[in-house]
C-alpha cells in the first residue's frame, strides 16, 4: 500500500573508468576490498593510462596521495575510484589528477592520468577499483553479464538500484 507514494525506482549506471579487464572484487588481491569492506563494486586490471569518471555526479574528494577520487551521483550514490592497491605508499608521484572538488563529472570525464608501469616498478598493485561506498543506500547491483574480458573506459559495467 505505502508503495504507490514512494514514486519510480531510482537506478544509477556505473560505467568502468579505464580500459581493462574485469575483475570480480572478491578475485582482488587485497582482503579489505575482496571482502568488501571498503563497498561493494568491481575492479578493472588496466590496459590504458587515462581514467574517466565512472559516473555522472560531482567530485567530492581528491586524497593527498592522488591514489583515490570520491564521486557522489545526484541520486545520492557514494563512489570511490581507488587506484591500485597500497598506491597510498607513493606519495602520489604515478598520479596526474585533472579534477578538483566540487566539478562536475561525466563518464566523459577525464579525471586522472596515471602512470601504471611506475606503481609496477615500485611494486604495487596497478588494479583500479570502484566502490560503492554507501551501500545502506543501495537495493541491489547487477553486473553487465557477461562482461567482456577487454571493456573499454565507459563501458557499462554495473547497474545500481537505490532503495
């Protein structure tokens, strides 16, 4: 019954922010993530050097270390794109971010460049992952099945339904 004033379902489009390979979060190196603890989500191992926002929203942090971005959707969605795995250790010098806080973003937006062959000679992880890091907020995500093994950046990946 309280239903029918509750209005349309809201979903929001994740898109993947650089070119890869799919990665399933639960096959990530890092237990935080695998685990989900972090957020739910998925992670791409890159091919390319260019990473785009995963969503249309506004940039609502920039870390210090350049080594994750927070995006938040109009309809209230959290995402962190979070770059490689103990990348935090670099200080970021593989990091060329090109957004600030309180920009607009779209999936056409390039927001860093980063050096991925850098955080390999330093011994990291170069995996890039994005999480939905409110997850209270969120009804279900279906990924794009079957993601194909090579996605380029803005390629749908995952749709979430808002509660």
């Amino acid at each position: 019954m309280f239903k029918l004033f509750k209005g349309k379902e809201q979903t929001e489009v994740v898109f993947s922010p650089v070119a890869g390979k799919f990665v399933p979060l639960d096959q990530v190196a890092d237990p935080v993530f695998a685990q989900k603890m972090a957020g739910d989500g998925f992670a791409i191992q890159p091919t390319g050097n260019q990473l785009f926002a995963p969503v249309t929203g506004e940039v609502t942090t920039v870390f210090k270390t350049k080594h994750a971005i927070g995006l938040r959707t109009a309809t209230g969605l959290d995402i962190l794109v979070h770059i490689g795995i103990d990348t935090v250790d670099l200080n970021g010098e593989p990091f060329e971010i090109l957004v600030k806080e309180g920009q607009s973003v779209n999936p056409r937006t390039l927001i860093a460049k980063v050096n991925f062959e850098l955080i390999r000679t330093k011994q990291k992880l170069d995996t890039v992952l994005v999480l939905i890091t409110n997850m209270d907020q969120v009804k279900s995500l279906k990924v794009q099945t079957p993601p194909v093994d090579e996605l380029l950046a803005s390629s749908e990946v995952l749709t979430a339904t808002l509660i």
